[in-house]
C-alpha cells in the first residue's frame, strides 16, 4: 500500500495494480474497503488502476473529525490524491455508495475529469430513488431455489448485529447474476471490510444540493454509467433517470448481472468500460 496525506492532514492508503493509463478506482460500501474492487474483471490488464481506501477503512487513518466521512467531504480526498498522483487530469471510476462522492466531485471539479465511470452508482446525492421498477426486478428471479429467504430476508427486522449478519447473507444473491463459488466468496468476505463510523457518517447531516442537475448537465467530460440487469439497488430503469442528468453520456444495461457486474460477468464489463476509455475525451475548455 502506498500513503499520502489529504486536505486535513488524515493519511490515505491506496493501491497500485496492473499497466497502462491511471483509472483511479473509489469504493463504495459505503464504508467498505476497497478490496472488494479486486481487479475489476481484468482492467488491471490494460489499465494501472489506483484503487483508494477512503478515509477510515482498510489501511487509511481514521479522521480526527468524524464529519469528514460526509459524501462530500470524500469528494476532496479524490482531489487530493489527483494533486498526490501528479495527474492533471484523470479517469476516475466510482462503484456504488462512492458513485455520489464521483457525481459530486465531477460537478466540483469538471476540468479534472478526462473519462467518468459509474457502476451501480448510489442517486441519494441526485436525491433520485434507486428502487424505480424494484419489483418488476426481483419478479426475474422468483425462479431461484434461495430466493424465497433472500426476500424474506432483504425486508426482516433485525434484533442483534448476529442476526443483521444473516439477513445479508440470505439476502446476498439477490447483489449478484449467479449465487456461484465467486459470487459467495465475495459476499462471505464483505462483513470484515466494513467500518462502521466510515458507513454511519457517509450521510450524515447530508442534504443533496438543487444545483447539482445543472452542473452535471454542463459537464464535457464522456461519462459512462453501467448498470446490471438484476440490481436492486440502483435498478437499470433508476440508472436511466441519472443517465438523463448528463449531456454527455452512454448507458450501459449488462444482461444477466447485478450490483457487482464484475464478478458475474468480467470479460463484459471488463470489454465495456475499455472501450469507453479508449475513446478521445472532451477537448479542454469545452
């Protein structure tokens, strides 16, 4: 792991893996270290990702002001670590819970961004549902042999941690394409990678900000959004409202997938987020 020190001085911990062009790489949780990103299907291939603990999870120090794990305070560790990595601009990708800390961050700082990748990205700093369609998407997988517990499990209420615990797995395979060996690892290695002041302070005391439509309609830089076709959360026909946020931007609806496309499908999602980066980004002071 390499180091450096943010706006506030909490030190970062991040990860270097593969060749090619910088894809700087934040995850989500939110609260989750970054881990879990793996290799991302294979872009470590092609491309040198730089994959980011946030502030208080894996191997980044733990801020002296819990405020700083608010969304938009991420926002300035992303900035920082640019400024660190000497890049005038970059390629950033966000997942999840951190596609809110990319949205905002695109919007404050737009002539930082060359391309912008967002798998199953969070909408709460859109102030969007996540869940338009929801039970059009789950009715696809009333055929699977778990998923009578994983629906009765994704709407229990849980009376201890332990009992939290089995409810996410139970209700894991509804995250995924296939509940196959790779699908289950990841799950089963999930509950360690969390740290809960990170999760509990990722929105708190956030409001979503009116202007944020407007500044990501101007935004030039290409922006991809890639969503699974079984995700719950943000389900493909809430993708589609985002997507209509941006001037500049493709969608794309991977079959047969969930909320971690690189998992169920790594050579697609690998294939489409590559062949969106190679494309020229927007010319400087569009």
């Amino acid at each position: 792991m390499r180091r450096f020190r943010s706006w506030d001085g909490t030190e970062l911990a991040y990860r270097v893996a593969g060749s090619g062009p910088p894809l700087v790489c934040i995850p989500g949780g939110p609260g989750q270290a970054v881990e879990y990103l793996g290799d991302l299907g294979g872009l470590s291939g092609r491309r040198t990702l730089i994959l980011l603990d946030n502030r208080g999870t894996g191997a980044s120090q733990a801020p002296r002001d819990p405020v700083t794990y608010r969304v938009d305070r991420l926002a300035e560790d992303v900035e920082a670590l640019r400024g660190h990595l000497g890049l005038d601009r970059m390629d950033l990708l966000g997942h999840s819970a951190s596609g809110g800390i990319c949205l905002l961050y695109a919007a404050r700082y737009p002539d930082r961004l060359d391309h912008l990748v967002l798998v199953a990205p969070s909408l709460r700093v859109a102030d969007l549902p996540s869940d338009q369609g929801l039970d059009e998407v789950l009715a696809l997988r009333a055929h699977e042999p778990w998923y009578a517990g994983a629906i009765a499990a994704l709407h229990a209420e849980a009376a201890s941690p332990r009992e939290l615990e089995r409810y996410r797995w139970l209700a894991a395979p509804l995250l995924y394409g296939r509940w196959d060996a790779a699908a289950q690892a990841q799950a089963a290695a999930e509950p360690a990678q969390f740290a809960q002041p990170a999760t509990d302070g990722f929105y708190a005391g956030f409001e979503p900000d009116p202007a944020l439509p407007g500044r990501l309609a101007a935004l030039s830089a290409p922006v991809l959004l890639v969503a699974g076709e079984y995700d719950i959360w943000p389900t493909c026909t809430a993708v589609r409202e985002l997507a209509a946020l941006f001037g500049n931007a493709d969608l794309a609806l991977l079959p047969g997938t969930g909320h971690f496309p690189w998992v169920d499908n790594p050579a697609s999602f690998a294939a489409v987020v590559l062949e969106f980066l190679a494309r020229r980004p927007a010319p400087r002071g569009a």
